[in-house]
C-alpha cells in the first residue's frame, strides 16, 4: 500500500487529536496529567500513527465510502490495535480509539478540505458496511448494547459520530464567547458526557452508572455542580467515561484540520 504525504498529515494530526484529549486536565474520571504516565500515554498514540495513514492511504484509492474500504479499514485497525499493545506492553491505553479516529482518517482522505459534517458523514456511510472478516466473538460493548438497547461506539459511527458533530459545536461556542482553550475542550468533553450511551460505563456500572455521568455532565455545564464535586465523585465511584474521551479525541481531530 502506498502511503502518501497527505495520508502521513491526516494520520498525524488525528494522534495529535487523540493527545489533546490526553493531555486535558483536568478531566473528570479520565487519565490526565494529575496521575497518569503521560509519557506513557504518548508513546502509545504514536504508535497508532502508521496504522492510521494506512487507512487514510486505502480510502484515497477506493475513492468510495463502500464495502470494500470497510474491510480494509477493519483489517488495519486490528492490525493497528495489535500495534500499540506492543508498544505500550499490552496496557491498551488508547483501547478503542481506533475505531472512530479510523473511520475518521478515511471520511477526510475521502473529502479533502471538507466540513465536519461532510467528513462524519462519510464515516457513518463507511461504518454502515459489516466487516466479513471481523472475529465473530462478541464483545462486553456488543453485549451490553444487545442488553440495554444502548447504540454504543458502532451505533455512533453509523449514524455519522452525532457526539463528534455536537462537541465540535462546542468548541465552537465556547471559542466564540472568549473561553480559554482548556475550558472550550472541557465544555466539548461535558457535551459529549451528557448523552452518550458508553458502552463501557454500562458494562462496568450499569445503567445507574451511565445517568449519573451524564446527569452530573449537565449539572457542571448548567453551574450547578463544581467540576471537582464531580471528579471526586467518579473517581470514588471508579466511573471512566473512556468513551467520551475518544469522541473528543476526534472532535479535536477534526478542529485541527480548519
């Protein structure tokens, strides 16, 4: 597969996207700078980088978002997962984030210069497609979406990564009426926390769990609850809502190709 110069800035900058969700701080219930290995954490989002041109490099030939690309797409991004886990010693720091920042790469390699809207579209038109060659083992996620009717990370790519498109409206707003840049991302991230069915809270806290992230999500942005108040209380709680630190990853990912 050749893997163009535009393929190399694409992948890039969708790591540099997955850093800047990383390096918030602080986040609630997520890793961030006050406790984590950020060297660590680093090292293992560079090493999604070839994996990420790849994808970039085989939606630039298909020049379609269609079935053929979708296996291609699932290949690398096993492939890719395989990748970090050595680098990171099998900790799996960014497990997950493959999946949307992947289909993200390919939706942009497919319209460059295009819109938020345009490039999650495409996504979701890339992600409607099954993977023929995907092990047919079903995850905790899959399992707990069957439970719960929860859409989780597939039923957002599908419907064309909503979350994504809501944060990058954010940052936006949040731009527009002179936050700092710290407090922009955190608003993006609490945006994202207030109604996203994460498949990972429902699989390790249910869904009592999931409603008090996301009521305490919209308690924070409506001034009545402290960002520490609810920091503290996922952490006592050992609530991660790792999947909305992925879709900012991406809305970032996004922002930093305007």
């Amino acid at each position: 597969m050749v893997v163009t110069r535009e393929d190399e800035v694409l992948a890039r900058a969708a790591v540099e996207g997955l850093l800047g969700a990383v390096e918030l701080t602080p986040k609630p219930g997520l890793p961030d700078a006050r406790e984590a290995d950020l060297s660590g954490l680093r090292w293992s989002a560079r090493a999604l980088e070839p994996g990420l041109a790849a994808m970039a490099a085989a939606a630039r030939r298909t020049g379609e978002p269609g079935k053929g690309l979708r296996g291609e797409l699932g290949a690398v991004g096993r492939s890719t997962e395989r990748a970090m886990a050595r680098a990171d010693g099998g900790a799996g720091l960014h497990h997950g984030a493959v999946w949307p920042l992947g289909l993200l790469v390919a939706g942009a390699a497919l319209a460059p210069g295009g819109t938020v809207e345009e490039i999650t579209g495409l996504a979701g038109r890339i992600a409607a497609h099954p993977d023929g060659r995907a092990p047919r083992v079903a995850s905790p996620g899959s399992a707990v979406s069957v439970r719960y009717g929860a859409a989780g990370a597939k039923g957002e790519a599908r419907a064309g990564f909503p979350h994504v498109r809501r944060a990058s409206a954010a940052l936006r707003t949040a731009r527009d009426v002179g936050a700092r840049e710290p407090e922009a991302r955190l608003n993006a991230l609490l945006t994202i926390m207030t109604t996203l069915q994460d498949t990972g809270l429902l699989h390790t806290a249910g869904p009592h769990g999931l409603r008090e992230v996301q009521d305490g999500a919209r308690e924070v942005l409506d001034g009545a609850l402290s960002l520490a108040a609810f920091d503290r209380r996922l952490r006592e709680r050992a609530l991660r809502p790792r999947g909305s630190g992925h879709l900012l990853a991406a809305a970032l990912f996004l922002d930093g190709l305007r």
